[in-house]
C-alpha cells in the first residue's frame, strides 16, 4: 500500500520531490497561491553554474546535471560566466578564480565576447564556459507532468492553517479543507520555519533574503543573446542577458519576513550603479523591477531529512539561489530517503544536510 504524503509548497522544491515521489506514494501538493512557482521559483536566475554554491550543493548540481541535460529533451542551453574585477577588489576576485574554477582571460578576449566593457575601469576579467542558461518554465512543467502522470495531484489556495498528528498520521487543514498523510514534507520555501512550528518540528531558523532585480534595454540595441553573464567579485552584482534585454541585480541579501517581495529602489539603484561603472553604455531606463526570496539555513547548507522531534515531518528547505540547479538531485534524493532506497548521493552529503545537525 503505497503511502500518502503531502508537500506543503508547489516551488522547484515541492514539484521535484512530487515528481520523484509519485512512482512510489500517492501525493498532494498543497500550494498557499493560486498558481505553482509563484513566489522565488518564478523569478529565478535561471543559471546552472556547477561550481556555485556551498560544497554539498554542488555535490547536488552535480548529481543533478545529467537531468538537466536530458530529460524531456533537456532544459539546459549555452551561457557562460564572466568574472570582471578592478584594482580595488583583487582579493575578491582571487577568491572567486579559485572557488569556481575559472579561466582567467585577456581583456581582448573579454571585449571579443561583450564590446561595451569598460576597460579603463576593468583590469582582470575571468570565464567560463559551461554556464548555461536553465528553462525553468519547462522544468517546472515537467515535474508536474511527471507527478500527474503517476497520480499525483496539486491543491492551489490551500495555505496551511493547522496541523497535528494523531494515531500516526498527520491531520492537515489547508484552503478551509482536511488532509492526512503518512509524511508531511517541508517545502515551504521563505515559509518553511512557520511550517515547522506549527507542525511542533524542529526550531530551525530558516531566514529568507529579499534579492532584487531590474530589467533594461539592451545596450546600445545590441544583439546580447550570446553573452554571457557578468558577475561582479564576491557576487557584489550581476547582469544577465534574457530575452533581448538584460536584468541587472545588486546581489543583495536583506534579510526580511516571508511575503510577496518587491524590488528596493535604492538597492537597485546601487546595482545599476556598479553594473554602469564596469560598462560604457549608459543605463538610460528600467522596463521592469522585482524582487525574489532566497530562504537559507544559519550554516547556508541545505536543510534535507526527517526531523529528529515530530514524526513523519521531512524537511526539503534552504535552498537559497540554489534551488533550481539542484532540484532534480534533491527531488531524487527526498524520494530515496523518504521510501528507504539507498541514495547515490554520498552518506557525508546527506549527514551534512540533515536536519538533525542543528
């Protein structure tokens, strides 16, 4: 008899721990919006850059890359990564040519690849190439078909109200509606610590970070499909090409409460600003803005497993930026753990993920 699990979240996490569970378990979403990937999983970066992240979340994006490359005919397609430092960030840009494994390259090289460069403010430039853009739209879409293709189903509106567990079982309210289940899995993104309280689990500090985005016309009417994306020392800043423009993000971390996050227009403004230093192609006008929550734990490792106080409570929270590039890894690995197959990922990994850690 198969058991009945109930993901609270319909973000990259909770459809790709659905997708790998639906084989196995009967399950149901619950999502508290109207629609999946509505909050963070929809305004992703949209990059799977391996070597990005903290050791166990590349093991993840490692793990993860031959789905992402094949699946469905595969979601990946050609990027890069360019790292642009200046002589007053020498340090942080070391640090990240050795973390991330990149190349440094000439600045003729670097001008060759995105002409509006400024290099009388640049003096170091570093790339790689195996960066690529993620279609997370049709990532997304493929969980939910591979779930609702084993029977699996997704509730929207169904914030959780309460939850208890009795003889065994969880008893959930959500969307003014009852639910049970054998396990309960935590994929509640920027909310996942609100889910755990109520659910009597761990106290684990799970602290969303408001990023912020803006979206600008091309420079100069340039074609900028091939470039890649511009990176500044110690993630400082970005900007990334996307649909004929370019979104430009501060990079920043502010941390806040879980709610529908907008852009903080002077913290855009000083992404712009560092993007403007680096280019020589004034930013004239902003098409659009928005902001997105990246939820992590105290130690910015993911927070995967069973819970050590409240019975059948799993855990698939923190994923950061990270969430997307290590989704089908994660979804695989909530499934193994959660039905007791033995997991490819590596025992240290999953000791270092657990919730049992804190």
């Amino acid at each position: 008899m198969k058991q009945d699990i109930l993901i609270v979240g319909g973000g990259v996490a909770g459809l790709s721990a659905a997708a790998h569970l639906a084989p196995y378990a009967s399950v149901t979403v619950l999502e508290a919006e109207s629609a999946t990937g509505y909050h963070t999983s929809g305004r992703s970066a949209a990059l799977f850059e391996e070597k990005y992240g903290q050791e166990t979340t590349i093991a993840l994006n490692k793990a993860s890359k031959a789905f992402l490359e094949n699946h469905d005919g595969g979601f990946l397609s050609p990027r890069g990564f360019m790292l642009l430092g200046s002589r007053d960030d020498n340090v942080a840009f070391e640090n990240d040519l050795k973390t991330m494994q990149l190349s440094e390259i000439s600045a003729e090289d670097a001008l060759a690849r995105v002409p509006i460069l400024n290099t009388d403010h640049l003096t170091r430039f570093a790339h790689a190439d195996d960066a690529q853009d993620i279609d997370t739209d049709l990532l997304m879409q493929s969980y939910t078909r591979l779930m609702r293709d084993h029977g699996g189903q997704i509730v929207t509106n169904a914030r959780v109200e309460s939850m208890s567990h009795v003889d065994g079982r969880w008893q959930v309210i959500a969307g003014g509606k009852s639910y049970a289940a054998d396990v309960v899995v935590n994929a509640a993104g920027a909310w996942a610590s609100q889910i755990a309280q109520m659910a009597g689990a761990q106290d684990i500090l799970i602290q969303p970070y408001r990023r912020s985005v803006a979206r600008i016309p091309a420079p100069g009417g340039l074609d900028v499909s091939s470039w890649p994306m511009l990176f500044g020392p110690g993630e400082t800043w970005y900007a990334k090409p996307d649909a004929g423009a370019l979104i430009i993000s501060p990079a920043d971390e502010d941390p806040v409460d879980p709610h529908d996050a907008w852009a903080d227009d002077m913290t855009l403004a000083e992404g712009i600003a560092s993007y403007q230093e680096v280019v020589t192609e004034d930013v004239t006008r902003v098409i659009s803005n928005w902001a997105g929550l990246r939820s992590f734990a105290p130690d910015r490792n993911l927070v995967l497993g069973f819970d050590r106080q409240a019975p059948g409570f799993f855990w698939c929270a923190g994923q950061g930026g990270y969430g997307m590039q290590s989704s089908p890894a994660t979804g695989q690995l909530v499934a193994d753990l959660i039905t007791g197959r033995a997991p490819e990922i590596d025992n240290t990994v999953i000791t270092r993920i657990a919730p049992t850690r804190f």
